[in-house]
C-alpha cells in the first residue's frame, strides 16, 4: 500500500514537471510520463502512518510552548491568590510529575508541597520554567530531579556537560532568590520488562551516562552547599539497576519505589532547612 503511494506521488511530479515545460517552450522530444491514476490510491492503513502524524502533532504543540509555560499557569495563579506560603517545590519530569498519582502512593500527602514536574521534560526547558514555576512561589527549598531525558535525548543530543551547566545555572538561579537547593541523583533504569518493539531505558539512557552525571552533582552539590539526594541506595539492585519490583517499565517507579524514595527526600529536605 505504501508503495502505491509512492508510485502515485512520483508520476504526479513528473506529469507536472512536463506539463510545465510543455507551456514554456516547444518540446524536440516527448518522454513518455507514467500514468497518472485519476484518484489517489486509499490512504495506507499503517501504524507507520499514524505515528507519524501523532509525532506531528505533538512536535507542533511543542514548539508552539516548548517549555510548556501554560500546564502550571493556572495552578500557579491560584497559589498566588491563595496566599498560603510555599515551603517547598519539586521540579523534574515524568518522575516527579507520576508522584502525584494516587496509584502511585500520592505526592507527599498532607505537606502541601508543589509538584511541578512535566513529564518528557529536559533540563532546559525546566531553566525556561523555573522563575513561574518555582521561583515565583518563594519557596524554602528546591528539589531538583532532572537530567534522564537529556541523556536519552528528548530535546536533542545533550552532553554531559550541557546537562550539568543547565542544573548548576538551576541551581544558581534558585540560591540568588534564597532558595535552598536539594540535587536529587538521576534514578537508575533497567532492562528487566524489556518488549522486543520497544528499545531498551539502558541503551537510551546509559548506566554510565547517569552515574557520570551523578559523580558530578555529588561533587557540585558538596562545593556549593547544597544537599545532594542519592536515591540510588532505596531502588537500585545489586547490578546498579532500578529494582525490577519498583517499576513496570525499567525506567518509572511505581507505588512501591515512590515509597522507597519519599523518606530519603523527606530528610534531604530536612537537611536543606538546616
């Protein structure tokens, strides 16, 4: 079926390419143009095509907001009305953004904390939100969980170091507003729930890759004075692979690995309150 279409979409060209030529100038030779069906061929019904036009889709709407200002615009106007302070603000992707759901355990119930986490998101688009998204609320502390679509190149190939000059200019931004910071690790993946049509979190987002990044967060973290967040010893195996019970797809964590890491970021932030 794609063939056809293609055949189809060739022989129109060239009939309007000769037809072109034929009304400017006379023609010594006539090649034979293939014929040109009178209707197009039906539309491929292929998943080839539809993911195709869902990829266009959703290119369009980001480039439209690329960092994706309008999901929190709302919610931040009405903590703005609201008046009630703000002690602390998470900001991240997917794995941040899942904590909310309450199949995954809730987001800190009862704190009153803000989750701005987007999933999909790179670090600098979360650069581009951090002013309305956190800034804005003058918050106490900043848990900063980000860095693992960069590595599988969500918004295009990204360095390490870009990754690391993105989450240091964060980090900068926030302390100049006296913000507190927290500089939670990248989460390991893993490749126990691997599908043969899907590729592997480990060869999109590299072992070695996060643990480099994490070495330098660790290390910033510990010049600059801020808390670094190792969640790696609450979900990782003995392989340095996210815990195959804390995830259904080798790079999320589900309810019990959300368990797992909310204790840990509950006492970094304790530490940054010192």
């Amino acid at each position: 079926m794609r063939k056809a279409w293609l055949d189809w979409a060739f022989a129109a060209v060239v009939a309007i390419a000769l037809g072109s030529a034929g009304r400017s100038a006379a023609q010594t030779v006539t090649p034979q143009a293939p014929a040109v069906p009178t209707t197009p061929p039906a539309v491929p019904d292929c998943p080839d095509v539809a993911r195709a036009m869902r990829d266009l889709i959703a290119q369009d709407a980001r480039l439209r907001d690329w960092p994706n200002l309008t999901r929190y615009r709302m919610a931040n106007d009405d903590v703005a009305r609201a008046g009630t302070p703000v002690d602390v603000v998470f900001l991240g992707d997917s794995i941040t953004d899942n904590w909310d759901e309450e199949g995954r355990g809730g987001f800190f119930p009862g704190k009153g904390y803000l989750n701005r986490g987007i999933g999909g998101q790179t670090t600098p688009q979360m650069l581009v939100r951090l002013r309305p998204d956190v800034l804005a609320h003058n918050p106490k502390v900043l848990v900063v969980l980000a860095g693992t679509n960069d590595i599988a190149g969500n918004t295009g190939p990204m360095t390490n170091e870009d990754i690391e000059q993105n989450l240091a200019a964060i980090a900068e931004l926030a302390n100049a507003h006296g913000v507190k910071v927290v500089l939670a690790g990248i989460l390991p993946v893993s490749d126990y729930h691997q599908k043969p049509e899907v590729v592997a979190q480990v060869i999109r987002r590299p072992m070695a890759r996060i643990n480099a990044v994490n070495t330098w967060l660790r290390q910033y973290a510990m010049e600059h004075g801020h808390v670094f967040l190792d969640y790696a010893p609450a979900v990782a195996d003995a392989r340095g692979m996210l815990k195959t019970e804390f995830s259904e797809d080798d790079l999320h964590p589900n309810a019990m690995g959300y368990a797992a890491m909310a204790p840990l970021a509950e006492a970094a932030i304790a530490q940054a309150m010192r």
